[in-house]
C-alpha cells in the first residue's frame, strides 16, 4: 500500500465509524422522542395493504400534484440513495484497490447501465431542485408579504443546502470514478475488453479522454475520488446525526414508516373524519362522558398527548412548504402555516423528550405526565401557554385539509391541530368568543342560527305538493326511497332554503319518493365538532344518530357538504351506519337515467350562453373526493358553458366557512372567502356555482366585496356573477321559468 493509500484508508475508516455512531445516536433520539407519544395500535397492520401502499406511494410520487418537475427531479435523487449506495461500498475497496469491482454485480451490464442512468438522472435531478428552491427561496430585503408568498418561508436554508450539496457532490465523485475506471480498464490487458460502451455506456465518451494519463495518476485520481465521496457520505450522516429535527434529511427513512402508519390502509388521504377523543384508550363517547375519571385530560395540551403517530408527524416533515403553499389562512395573511406548526411542535418534542424520558425512568412521571409535573401533572408545558403555538394560527385552521391533501409524507395537519383545539375548549375553556354563542345556540336550540325547531319547515311553504314528515305522514323512512337530510342552512338561511326548494322539487319531479325529518332534526355536531367541543358533538351526534335509527333511516340524501361528511364518516363512529348521498350525486345519476331532462333555454336569456364556474367545497371534493357528479351535472345543462378556476379539484381553495370559521369573525389579513371569490370572478363567470350552503353564504360576501360589486351579498349588482346551488340551475332547465 502506499502513503496515500494508507492515509485515505485510515481516513475513511475513522469517519465512517465516526459517522455511523452519530447516525445511529440521531436514530435513538428520535425514537425516544416518538415514544414518549400516547400509544395507537391502529396504525400497525394489516400489513399487507400498507406495504403495497408504501411501494406505490414511493414509486409512483403521485403526491406530488401539479408539480411535474419537481415529481420527476425527486424521484430520480430518491432512486440514487438505495442503487448509488452500492458505488459507497466499491469505495472503500477503491481506496486500496483501485480497480476493484463487485462480485456478480461489479461488470453486470444492465447493473452498469443501471448506475450510470441513475446517476446522471440524478445529476440533472438535484440541479433542478437547486435551481428550483433558488429562483423561490425568500431573500432578504424582500417585505415580509413577498416571502410569504415562497413555500420556503420559514424552512431551514442550510439544512437544505447541506443535503443538495451531498447529493451533489456524491454523483458527481460517481460519475467521475466510472470515468476513472474506463481509463483504468483500458490500461491492463486482463481488463481491456471491459472498456467499451457497452459496460460503459453514459461515461465512456469522457473516460477515454483520460486514459492515455499514466496508471498511476489514475490509480492516484480514484484514490482520492473514493475517498472523498466516503468522507462526504459520512459527513453527512455526522450532521444529520447531530440534528434529529433535520427533516429535509431525515424524511428519507422516515417517511416510509410514516406513510406505512397512515391512517387509511389503501392510501385514502387522512381526512374526512375526525379522529374520536381517546380517554385510556377508548373513544369517548355518551357512556364515557358520565364516567370519566377527575384527571382524564381530554385532546392534546402537551406534546406528550400526541400519539406516537402525531410526533412521527412531525419528524417527518421535509420542510418542502406544500402545505403552507396550499393553506388558505396563509395565502390570506394569517399567522396560520400548517409547516410551522409542525416544525414548532417537532422542535419542542426533541427538545422536552429527555426530560420525559428521564423522569419516566426515574419513576418521577407516569405515562401521561411530564418532567415538569405541577398540581395538573402538566404545568408549565402547555403548548399554547408555552408560547410553542400561537392561539391565533390555531383559530385561523378552517379545517379544509389542502394541508393533508399536499403532503408528500402523509402528515396529518388537521387531526393535530383539531386535537389541540379540544384541549383548549374542555379543558381549559379557552376559545374564540364567538363560539361561546354558537355553542350555547347548538347546546339549546339545537343549530348554530338559534332559531327554533318549529321553523325548520318554513321551507316547504308554498310548494306546489307536500313534503311527508316521518312520523307524522308516514310511519318510517323506510317506506321512502331516501330521508332527505335538510340540514340546518337548508332550514334556516334563505339562500341555502332556495336549494333545499329545488332539490325537494326536482326528487319530486323523478318520481322519487323522499320525507324529512322536520322538527325531529338536529345540527349533525360539525361545527362544534371542528371548534374541539367534542362533548357537545357527542350530545348532538348521539341524539341524531338515536332519531335515524328509530325511524328507519337507510339512504339520505343531503345537500350540505358538512352534513354529507359528518352522517357518512363520521356517524359510524356512533353505530350510525347509513347509505349517504350529495345531492349532486343523485341528481346526476337521475339526468343520467333519464329521469330528469333538462331543456334547452330560450333563445337570448341569460341562461343561453352562460358561463359557469364551480368551486369545490372542501368537504365534498377534498375530504370525500365526489369531484365528477357536480362538473357532470353541469355538463348536461344545455347553454351553459363550464370553465374552470386555475385553484380546482384536488387543489381547489377554501371559501373560509370549514373549521367552524363560519362562526367566527376574520379580522386578520384577506378574507379567504374575498380570495376565492376574486378567482372565480376573474373567470369571467355569469355564475359561481357552489354545492354547500356554507360556500354559497360565503362567495357571496366574497363577490360583494369586489371592487365591482355594490349591494349586498344576497342580491349581487349587474354585471357581477350570481353564487347559486347548482341545484336551482338545474331546475331552472328542468322546469323553465316564466
């Protein structure tokens, strides 16, 4: 061996077992992190299912929507880590031999070929990604709106810097060592054959330029390329090691253990319903509510109240800044990104989770109490009380689940901070005083207008049949083809009563029998649920589920998005297990039997020739993925024309209503609702149609408050596009006005 050869040897050796022992220390640091979580056994099997989810999610990239570059550019760096790792195990040989190849795979054609695509991929892949993060990256002197306005706002630059420069150098040195053993292989007799394009197809156009250097000279250049590449591997795992809330570097083992635990098996985005309140580990329910012990802590006011699931959450975050791309209550200039509040709450568990676990060991805590125990087990470590999460970012959450949707990691934004809100609400009775209000109307009235039972059928007043009432016109729901679901908006408010008028209208018209509930109705619980009170979703979740079952219901039809997704995902939570349908979905399906026929209109109305454009309510399209019924449903009409917002399906944007924000003022920065109703109004639409009462109410006060628009929202000025159900459209084809 010579001099250099030894050098570099002892070099790498030092620092791979330097490397890998601080690697293996950030391992430990964040399992001991992760387990001072509550625990969830249902995010451990059935394993089959989840690990064919694992392999389609990490080979396909399908979360990455919209983003076809940087989709293509991360799959291809991704691909390097696992095949380019076999070139760090022919390093160390190369530094003592410099010619050294690996058994079976070393000359294997297609292994070769293999190498060389995935380097060179990746080369033009973390370039781009490079490029990418530079040309958007926040700088400084910019206004603190214009870097909002980067999905790299408040993530860490040398974090990030520090993982592309390894990719980088990494392939690189790879590329420039398969150069180097082109020359080589030219030079030996015994290994001549190997220099051709056939073993190397992507290099051999440079190697053959270096091979008329001396043996030595290029024995010496592979020498110190292995080297280098083995020393910035390990340098690499050195500072990942030291940083174990270094998600940008960490999401690479992460994120498949992540993805593995996600709450759906299949890959179903986490979202629809809320997950129930765990009280030792039972849902809390009615029964539980009577019993609960004195000390039960109910949602998440401590880091330790997550579940193991929700602090391997936020190890994973990569920092990429989708979600806070997607969030409405930051586009609008709230204090709200759902990024932050992961990073805010990973960084806190990293650095709380020795103590906690010290303490533990000491038998100073129990499970469910902290190092810095106090009369509540928990003082001092309340994470809004700490200062960890601001209570404006957690008010500011409307729940929409763009977050989630976004996530290429399959954090769940939104079960975090609806945890975090119950806290607060049942524990320590904190919470916006508007809800105050909407808790006592849905505590006592029963909706969150306040408005009595007896008025919820002021709707059916002067329709032209009559609308069967269970119990009083017929006996049981079963006797009806669907219980229409009217709602609370459906009863009360008058624009959500002029849909609740032409669905009625329209069933009737298809010959489909249908009845309501009436006064027998209660609000579903979704606001109180989406504010943390779950006690009094309990109270009116259970009351409703009670009336449904006595009465038969089997199939309900609903035309609010949050009763669709409440009585459908969340009801069976309750043994409330019926056949839900949007109305838009069975409208569809009755133009599309032919049971409805819509009609042309008449020649120079407005109805001829006019353009619509939908929104997707979060509800309905995110959380339940119904995006095709309503674009169908408005594709049968005649004379109307369907054009799109830029923000639709997948990616389409709040109105603000979610969340219970409905509920709540907005004074901080752009109303979400003003955002949304400016791109709609920049379609050039006549007509916004909506398929929720909630986006209805608010895209109408979005519309009023454009520059164009004067009156107020429930009568929009000419020239301004009406907000409308897509139900009365439809009627009005069905059943031309006069």
């Amino acid at each position: 061996m010579t001099a250099l050869e030894i050098v570099c040897l002892a070099l790498v050796l030092v620092a791979s077992v330097v490397g890998v022992a601080v690697f293996v220390r950030g391992c430990v640091a964040i399992v001991r992190t992760v387990r001072i979580g509550r625990p969830d056994a249902t995010r451990r099997g059935p394993v089959g299912p989840r690990l064919r989810t694992v392999l389609g999610e990490v080979l396909s990239h399908d979360r990455f929507q919209g983003k076809p570059v940087v989709r293509a550019a991360h799959w291809v760096v991704m691909l390097s880590f696992p095949i380019l790792f076999f070139t760090l195990v022919t390093g160390y040989a190369q530094v003592v031999d410099q010619t050294y190849a690996l058994p079976l795979l070393g000359h294997l054609v297609p292994w070769e070929w293999a190498t060389e695509a995935i380097a060179w991929t990746s080369l033009v892949g973390i370039c781009a990604l490079i490029g990418i993060r530079q040309r958007r990256r926040p700088r400084a002197g910019q206004d603190e709106a214009t870097q909002r306005r980067s999905r790299f706002f408040g993530s860490s630059e040398w974090q990030a810097y520090v993982v592309e420069a390894t990719v980088l150098l990494v392939v690189v040195a790879v590329l420039v060592l398969r150069g180097l053993e082109y020359a080589l292989a030219t030079q030996d007799p015994a290994t001549a054959h190997l220099a051709s394009a056939w073993h190397f197809p992507l290099t051999a156009w440079y190697g053959s330029a270096w091979a008329g250097a001396a043996t030595g000279t290029l024995e010496t250049a592979v020498v110190v390329a292995a080297t280098i590449k083995i020393l910035v591997s390990m340098s690499w795992f050195v500072v990942v090691g030291l940083q174990p809330t270094m998600g940008v570097a960490w999401h690479r083992f992460l994120a498949v253990v992540n993805i593995y635990a996600r709450r759906y098996p299949d890959g179903t985005p986490s979202l629809g319903p809320l997950q129930p309140v765990l009280v030792d580990g039972t849902p809390l329910d009615m029964a539980t509510i009577e019993d609960l012990p004195d000390d039960a802590r109910l949602g998440v006011g401590a880091i330790e109240d997550f579940t193991w699931k929700g602090l391997l959450d936020f190890a994973s975050c990569t920092e990429c800044g989708r979600c806070q791309d997607q969030c409405p209550a930051w586009a609008t200039g709230k204090p709200l990104s759902p990024k932050l509040v992961t990073l805010a709450l990973r960084d806190h568990a990293a650095a709380t989770a020795p103590y906690l676990q010290a303490a533990r060991a000491s038998g100073t805590a129990d499970a469910g109490t902290s190092a810095a125990d106090g009369a509540d087990g928990h003082a001092g470590l309340d994470l809004i009380g700490t200062g960890v999460l601001d209570p404006e970012a957690l008010w500011a959450c409307t729940t929409c689940g763009a977050c989630v949707q976004q996530c290429p990691v399959d954090i769940e934004h939104v079960d975090a901070i609806v945890d975090v809100r119950r806290y607060q609400v049942l524990m320590e009775s904190a919470f916006p005083k508007e809800l105050g209000g909407t808790f006592t109307k849905l505590e006592r009235q029963g909706n969150p207008w306040g408005l009595p039972a007896r008025a919820r059928l002021d709707w059916a007043k002067g329709l032209p049949f009559d609308v069967p009432v269970v119990g009083a016109d017929v006996d049981s729901a079963a006797e009806v083809d669907y219980l229409f679901w009217v709602g609370c908006a459906g009863a009360y408010e008058d624009r959500a009563k002029r849909t609740t008028r032409a669905v009625a209208e329209l069933l009737h018209t298809a010959g489909v029998s249908f009845a309501v509930l009436g006064d027998g109705e209660s609000c579903t619980g979704d606001p109180a649920r989406r504010a943390g009170n779950e006690v009094l979703f309990q109270m009116l979740a259970t009351a409703n589920v009670e009336t449904l079952n006595e009465v038969g219901a089997q199939a309900i039809v609903v035309t609010c998005a949050h009763c669709f997704n409440t009585i459908s995902r969340e009801y069976p939570q309750l043994g409330g297990r019926y056949d839900v349908v949007h109305h838009t979905e069975l409208l569809d399906r009755l133009v599309a039997e032919g049971r409805l026929t819509p009609t042309d209109p008449q020649p120079g109305t407005p109805a001829d020739g006019q353009r619509v454009t939908y929104h997707d309510p979060c509800y309905l399209g995110r959380h339940n993925q119904v995006y095709a019924p309503p674009r169908e449903l408005l594709g049968a009409l005649p004379g109307v024309e369907l054009t799109e917002m830029p923000r639709n399906r997948e990616r389409s944007f709040c109105c603000g209503a979610g969340g219970a924000r409905m509920w709540m003022e907005e004074s901080i920065g752009t109303r979400i609702s003003t955002n949304r109703a400016a791109e709609a109004v920049a379609t050039g639409a006549d007509v916004i149609a909506t398929a929720c009462p909630f986006c209805t109410v608010m895209l109408s006060e979005g519309v009023a408050a454009q520059p164009a628009a004067t009156g107020d929202a429930s009568t929009p000025p000419v020239g301004v596009p009406e907000v409308v159900d897509i139900a009365p459209l439809l009627l009005d084809r069905v059943r031309p006005r006069d």
